[in-house]
C-alpha cells in the first residue's frame, strides 16, 4: 500500500475523531466540513513526522485539536458544544428531562476548552488512559480533572437550577 493510500485508510478509520472536534468547535455544518478539511490537511502535512511511538487516533486527535483551536481562534467564530453532547442519559433524572439536558449543555459550554475536550471524551467511553494518551496528559491528572469537572458540573447545575 502506498503512502497515500496508508493515509487515507487511517483517516477514514478514524474519522469519527475528527467529525467530534469539529462539532465541538464549529456551529454551522460549513464551518464543520471547513475544519474537518484543515484538519486532514495538517495530518497529511504532518503524516511524515508519526512514528508510531503513539496510536494513531492519539495522534490525530491532538493535530486535530491543535487545529481546530488555531482555526477557531484564526476566525473568530464561537463555538458550540450543546451538539456534540446529544446524550448525557446518566447525569440527567427522568424528571424534567429537557431542562436538565439544558442545564448540562449551559454548564459544560462554560468549561475550559480543554475540560470540553475531556468531558467529550469521557462521554464517549474513552477510559483514562486513552484520554491521556489524546491529551497528552497523565493519567492520574486525568482522574484528577474527570472528578473536578464532574464536581464543577453539578454545582453549576444546581446554580443555573435556583437562577
């Protein structure tokens, strides 16, 4: 297999990676598939440079991230991160079920970017040491940080809760 064809095999297994850091920085679908196209073209620019000493969604997912807050930054644009979090099944009760979701979204949109890009992660099931290896943070720093933004969470919760 060729350079090329190794590339775009690799991109397309894991494009899943890139199509939630674009939803989590980018409002409108053009914005989207603009940032999903910076991102693939920086990966491609820096395919050369991976070793292999990471996985290669490790890998990508920091180039996309490095991207996408380059790109945001460089537009100007805000994002929106209410999208990339559609089920969030067991932090919200039964009960008014609407509302807390809007509460969640409402708190988790004031987060640090890098929190977002954890609690996005931790949504999705990543175990700590995945995320880590995509941060580029330890793991114990990852556990550290899950349970600070989860506290954070809930009490920002309770606080839009009484406004």
């Amino acid at each position: 297999m060729n350079h090329q064809a190794e590339f775009l095999k690799l991109i397309k297994e894991n494009e899943r990676i890139i199509f939630k850091i674009c939803r989590m920085y980018m409002d409108t679908v053009v914005d989207r598939q603009d940032l999903f196209q910076e991102i693939v073209g920086q990966a491609w620019h820096s395919y050369e440079s991976f070793k292999g000493l990471s996985k290669f969604s490790s890998w990508l997912y920091r180039i996309a991230l490095n991207t996408a807050l380059t790109y945001f930054k460089k537009n100007k644009r805000s994002k929106n991160t209410i999208e990339s979090y559609k089920t969030i099944k067991d932090v919200i009760e039964e009960e008014d079920r609407q509302e807390q979701i809007d509460l969640m979204y409402t708190a988790i949109s004031r987060l640090p970017k890098i929190d977002k890009a954890i609690v996005m992660l931790y949504l999705d099931d990543y175990s700590y040491q995945q995320i880590s290896e995509m941060i580029g943070m330890n793991i114990s720093n990852v556990g550290v940080r899950i349970n600070r933004i989860k506290k954070r969470l809930k009490d920002d919760c309770n606080e839009l809760q009484s406004e």
